[in-house]
C-alpha cells in the first residue's frame, strides 16, 4: 500500500513562535504533495500544492509567507506555519500522489496543531 | 463557492440496512470523484472512486453512482455495519496534473446502529 506519515500528531505552541510539519510518502515518490486544513466541524480546505523543487502553489486567502512549504526531495514535504497565532489552531492533513501516474492521492493522519 | 456539498450533516441507520451518502457539485470540469471516511483527529482513508465516463462503481460493500446530468454522486453501502460509522467525506478533482488537488464536500456523519 501506499503510505503517507505526518509528524507530529499534534503539536501545541506559544502564539508567535513558529512550528513545522513534516510529511513523508514511505513507500513510494510523490514529486506533488498537498497541505490541506481542517477547522472543527468543517470540510477540509485546500490550502497549497508542493511541487518538488520548485515553488508551492498557493490557494486563493492563503497567506505565503505564513505558511512556509518546501518539497525539498520526492519524500518529504514540510509546512511551517510562522508565528503562530490562536487563529492559526487546526488540524492540518497532507496528502501525496505517486509520481508518474494515478488518480489517488494517499492522506497523513493530521497533524492537531493548537497555539496558546 | 461550495463548489461540492453534502446537503445532509448526519445520516443514521440500522445495521444490515443501507446507508446512502448524497454528494451534489457544481463545477462541470470536475471529471474524477472520490470517497472518503475519516474518523476525528484522522486524516481521510480513501473508499472508492469513480471517473466521469462511467455511471457507477462497486468495490465489495459499497458502490458509488454518479449522474452527470444531475451533478450527483451517492454512495451506497450494503450492508451497513457499526465500523461504518464515521463521517463521510466526497471529493471532486479535475483530471491531468491537477490530480490529488481535491475539492471536499463538507461531510455527512453515518452512525450505524446495532
């Protein structure tokens, strides 16, 4: 199967520090991966698109310079989202499509994120 | 834009029954659907999917329909089971490169009772 790892599973943090997310395909290369984010009881909301070695695409409302992605190999992606505030509190999941081919992009666990 | 919707927060059912999971979009160049069942503080586990070319997809206990026409997806599953019970995600995507990049309906919550 295709495995996608996040970590942490949750994280909590001091509002104004900053705090990284990592996600790793184990098992196959995934030269796109995809952040998205989860507030309670809501759907999850695209927020970008990593591409391996280059610049990450970002949805519309999604602040670039808070939230930092770099794709620096075919297996891991990180998001840090920088100085952090209450607002920024969620739960961030990403996602990962096998390079070369097919339709289905792999899920992490999630990463709870809450800034105090 | 809620450009996918799921119109029903929560769907309750007897075991052995069936569940349908409604799914309505708007977009006319998503051409690829997805199913997924996600439990809190998860991340979603894909269930079934189905390309616009076809009509309808099964894969054991759960086939999905779609109608192009309408714009409308369900899911059914058959029969339905208490490790069911979870909140059910459908996501829209347009082919090509742009695979992976999903578009989510806001969720619909199957408890399945014993």
């Amino acid at each position: 199967g295709a495995v996608v790892s996040q970590h942490p599973s949750w994280v909590i943090c001091k509002s104004g520090t900053s705090v990284k997310i990592e996600c790793r395909s184990l098992d196959f290369q995934a030269t796109t991966m995809f952040w998205y984010r989860q507030f309670p009881k809501q759907s999850l909301m695209l927020m970008a698109t990593s591409n391996e070695g280059s610049k990450a695409t970002y949805e519309q409302g999604v602040e670039k310079d808070k939230f930092l992605i770099n794709h620096a190999s075919l297996t891991l992606s990180t998001l840090t989202v920088t100085s952090a505030h209450p607002e920024d509190s969620s739960f961030y999941i990403c996602s990962a499509r096998r390079t070369g081919g097919g339709t289905e992009a792999f899920f992490g666990q999630g990463t709870r994120l809450t800034v105090v | 834009d809620q450009q996918v919707k799921q119109n029903s927060p929560s769907l309750s059912v007897q075991e052995g029954r069936i569940s349908i999971l409604n799914c309505d979009y708007t977009n006319s160049m998503f051409d690829y659907f997805l199913w997924y069942k996600k439990y809190p503080a998860e991340g979603p586990t894909f269930l079934i999917s189905i390309s616009s070319i076809k009509d309808k997809n099964e894969d054991g206990r759960f086939t999905v329909f779609l109608n192009k026409s309408a714009k409308h997806l369900s899911l059914h599953i058959v029969p339905s089971q208490p490790g069911d019970s979870a909140v059910y995600f459908c996501a829209a995507t347009v082919g090509g490169t742009s695979y992976g990049k999903l578009t989510f309906g806001q969720g619909t919550i199957l408890t399945v009772h014993p």
